[in-house]
C-alpha cells in the first residue's frame, strides 16, 4: 500500500458525547498554558532524512562526488537553500559554515528524529541542507526534554491530538497540516517549564498537592482535546479525576517515549509478543492487515500476532503504520538522491516494526480510557471546572508576552556562516 489510507472516524468524534460546544470554548487553549511554540520543521529536500545511517553516509557522499549541474540537480536547490548558501551551525553540532559549493566538509553524524508520528528516522544535522531547521529547538534539546506535538486540526480525525516524543519532531501530521511543537522546558538540562507562569501553583492549590511538571504533561496528554482553535485543556474540579487523568497520561507518555520515564521498554501483557511468522521479502510493495489471524502481511512477509488496536490506531485520521510503510517503500526518481538505500528490506526495520507495533497496540487498548477521561472532566455533574476567566481572576491568564519567545540560553558562543561568531 503506497499511499496512506484515511483511518475511519466515525467513531472518533472531536468531542466527547457529553461536551457541548459552549462548554468546550471557554476550555483554557494548550497555547496559552504552555505558552512558546515552535512551527514545524521544514527540510526541504527529502534526501537529507533516512530509516538508517549508512543510507545518508552513501548519499552525501555521492553529493559531495558531484560537480557542477550534476551537483546542483542533486542537491534540489530551493528558495532558502543552494549549495552556495552561507548559514550558521546548528546548536550543538560540529558541522562546517563554509558554503556546501566551496567545501562539503566530512559528513554530519546523522542524528534521530521524529520524521511523523511514532516513526523515528535519522537526519543529516547540517544547517546548510535543511531549508528551516529551527535552531531553537536545536538548544533546547537532549535529555530531559521532551516535545510535545500538538497536531494540526483534522475535523472528525481519529486519534489523540497531542503526542510527545524526546527525538527532535519535524512537527507535521500524516497529511502535512502543519502543527506546533511545544518543548516541555525552556532551557537545557530540565530547565524552567514552559508554562504560563503560576500555573502549578494554581493547580496545587486546587488539588492540594504540589503539581509538577512532569504531572501536568501526563494529564495534558491524556486529556486535551482537539478544536479549530487548537487544543484545548479541561481541568476538572474534582480531585480524583485529576489523578484518575494523571495516571492515564503518565502510562501513555511513557510508552509514547518508548519507556524514557519507567526505563522499562513497552511490553504487551500476558506475555505476547509479535513474531515474524514468515521473511519480509526483499521488496514489499503492500501492507495489509488479516483481522481474524491478528497478522500484518507486507507482501509474502507476516507478522503476527498484531492487535487490531495496533493496526486500527491513527493520528490525524491516518493510520500509523501505513504512513510508516510508505515512508520506507514509496517510489522514488531514479538518479535521485532518494534512490540511494538498502537494496533489500533490513532487518532493523523489521526489528522497528515489532517494537512500534506493541506501542501502537498499547496506545490503542487505552484509546477508550482517555476518550472516557475527557468525558468525565466535562461532564455536567463535573461541577467546578476550570475556565478561562477563572485562570484570568487568578493571573495565569493572559501569560506575559516574554513566555511566548525562547529564552536566552546561551552560554557559548556559537559559529555563523563562512567561520565567523554569531552576534544574538
């Protein structure tokens, strides 16, 4: 299956059944509450991200083996980048500035990031191939951080409308609408959260014990809830449904973070585990799935058992392993750059598929709890909701204009274009 096909949602309306529209609109917006946003990543040229490293090793250096039209046609020049473009370093990497036409330099060591929702590849961190690489982030990033994605607004789409992930995200959903990327903290090492300021000193408050960071993502994963506005956040009144929520949220952070909190990596209970039944073959051309064997099929290739959770969960309204199977077999142009890969299916991306196969099949045999949290947070005997005025009576809103912008964490200096020191 090459394409990626639209998930069914009609079941995975955007609100739950027991919200209504006026009660959802004077729910807090996740962009006043934690206020600095980041707009997705933009490569550019598809050649620069890969499943695996040495893919990106052989395309640069066929690149770098290139001169003149050839080496231009290669690179595919855009408006915000040539190979005669002069930008800076990315925070954090030890590549060069000297324009990519005068001296390519040694290759970058790849890096890991989330190239789409749950499917981490590896990307070549050279500022002078990414048309919008976000230094910002760039900053900010390594542990404990921790990104979370809000998706862009797909009216009726199946799937959760915030994910978080500790790989730098490009931040777009399967369909390409732009989302937001919101960085847990503001600065390295787990630094100042990015909250609106006296946020978990109100909710401490409310629900009489010191909230924490980590304890406000959880719920915010488990229960915010997708609008035209973007996503917004009920805070219940009542105590237990908070820890109810907060519960929910820290088990599907962790298996969204491939086990970062727990340090355990995510496992299906009663001891199950998919297997490969039959060889992926060299080539898989499509992906299909066998409900009553619980068997995914690329091609003569079987894997199984494989939960209907696993195959059915979408984010977007797409579903999550198909957009990871087209991202690993979709045609390409020969003589491309993109042309250059495995020439059979690894391993290793089998090896991927087991694992995001239990964490995709964990995340969906929850889906019916967080659907049935967010019903309990806005339902009407849920008196003493959090709303909007309340958080402005209490100074959390509106946050002060300074939380929306990065904060200042330079502590080096950091390289410009052609060798010379950035001046921020």
């Amino acid at each position: 299956m090459r394409g990626v096909t639209e998930a069914p949602g009609a079941n995975n309306a955007d609100l739950p059944p027991l919200a209504d529209a006026q009660s959802v609109a004077d729910l807090p917006l996740l962009d006043d509450l934690m206020p600095w946003s980041v707009a997705p990543l933009r490569f550019g040229r598809s050649w620069i991200v890969a499943p695996d490293a040495r893919t990106l090793r052989s395309r640069w250096d066929r690149l770098a083996a290139a001169e003149g039209a050839e080496r231009e046609a290669l690179f595919r020049p855009s408006r915000a980048r040539t190979p005669s473009s002069a930008v800076a370093a990315l925070p954090g990497q030890r590549t060069g500035t000297v324009r990519w036409a005068r001296e390519p330099g040694p290759c970058p060591e790849p890096v890991r990031v989330a190239r789409g929702p749950f499917d981490e590849q590896l990307l070549l961190p050279d500022h002078r191939l990414i048309d919008a690489a976000r230094p910002e982030l760039w900053r900010v990033a390594g542990e404990p951080q921790l990104f979370a994605v809000e998706q862009g607004y797909v009216p009726g789409a199946a799937g959760p409308a915030l994910l978080v992930t500790a790989a730098l995200p490009e931040g777009r959903s399967p369909a390409g609408r732009p989302g937001r990327i919101r960085p847990l903290f503001r600065r390295p090492g787990g630094m100042e959260p990015n909250l609106a300021p006296g946020l978990l000193g109100f909710l401490g408050e409310r629900y009489g014990h010191e909230v924490g960071v980590l304890e406000w993502l959880a719920w915010t994963v488990a229960a915010a809830l997708p609008s035209p506005a973007g996503c917004r956040v009920p805070l219940p009144g009542d105590p237990e449904v908070w820890a109810a929520g907060v519960a929910l949220g820290r088990e599907l952070v962790d298996i969204q973070a491939r086990g970062a909190l727990s340090g355990t990596k995510p496992r299906l209970p009663g001891g199950r585990r998919p297997y490969v039944r039959a060889a992926v073959p060299a080539r898989p051309g499509t992906l299909t799935y066998e409900a009553a064997d619980e068997a995914l099929c690329l091609d003569g290739g079987r894997v199984s058992p494989v939960p209907a959770e696993a195959w059915e969960f979408s984010v977007g309204g797409a579903r999550v392993l198909e957009q990871w199977f087209a991202h690993r077999t979709a045609p390409v142009e020969p003589g491309s750059l993109d042309a250059i890969g495995p020439a059979a299916w690894p391993q290793e991306w089998t090896s991927e598929l087991l694992d995001l196969v239990t964490v995709l099949a964990l995340l969906g045999a929850r889906e019916p709890d967080r659907a049935a949290l967010a019903s309990a947070a806005l339902a009407p005997e849920a008196a003493g909701s959090v709303g909007r005025e309340e958080l402005r009576a209490a100074g959390v809103l509106p946050p002060p204009a300074g939380s929306r912008r990065p904060a200042s964490v330079l502590d080096h200096q950091e390289e410009g274009p052609e060798g010379q020191f950035m001046l921020l």
